[in-house]
C-alpha cells in the first residue's frame, strides 16, 4: 500500500479529537516543587519574553538583567503561609540554582 504524504485535513482532525487540555498546567507556567537543604520549594521558569525587570541574584550577587531566562523560586513549605512565602520569592540564574549557590 503507497503511503500518502498529504495532510489529513480540517474534518479528519476533528473527527480524531484533540487531548484535553490541563488548563491548571497551563496557569501556573511549568511550576514545580523542588526539595532542596531540607526544605520544599516552587520553582517556576521565566521565560526571556516574560523577563521585563532586573533582579538580584541570591546565589551569585549579580543581576538577572532584562531578557535573560531565569527561574522565580519560594518556600513551598514555609510556617507563615503561602502568601508571606510568595512575597518572599527570588529570582535566580538557573544556573545558579541548578549548582545550589547560596
């Protein structure tokens, strides 16, 4: 049998259906929780588009500059709550938090 090459079309995909989409997923940006020295946190990239601000690093002392991909992590686990742990949030080199620099 020769396969064809051609697309399926509109109406074929349609009738195939599409997977639902995991809008929670989608929100939350890629978020995952991490345990690190003991302790459990939220680790959520930021893309280069999204990166609009300079931050200071906590692992090396130096500038996540504008446009750079970096990482935004805070206590998932933290005795004050999720708000006071999400005010106190940093934003990281990934590198930087992928070596554990503090």
């Amino acid at each position: 049998m020769v396969r064809s090459n051609r697309s399926k079309g509109r109406a074929a995909r349609a009738r195939e259906g599409h997977p639902d989409l995991d809008v929670e997923r989608l929100t939350t940006g890629w978020r995952r929780t991490e345990q690190r020295a003991g302790r459990e946190w939220n680790v959520q990239p930021v893309s280069e588009v999204q990166a609009v601000k300079a931050y200071l690093c906590p692992g090396c002392g130096l500038d996540v500059e504008p446009g750079t991909a970096h990482l935004v992590a805070w206590r998932a686990d933290g005795v004050l709550g999720d708000a006071a742990d999400l005010a106190a949030r940093r934003h990281w080199h990934t590198h930087c938090w992928r070596i554990g620099a503090r």
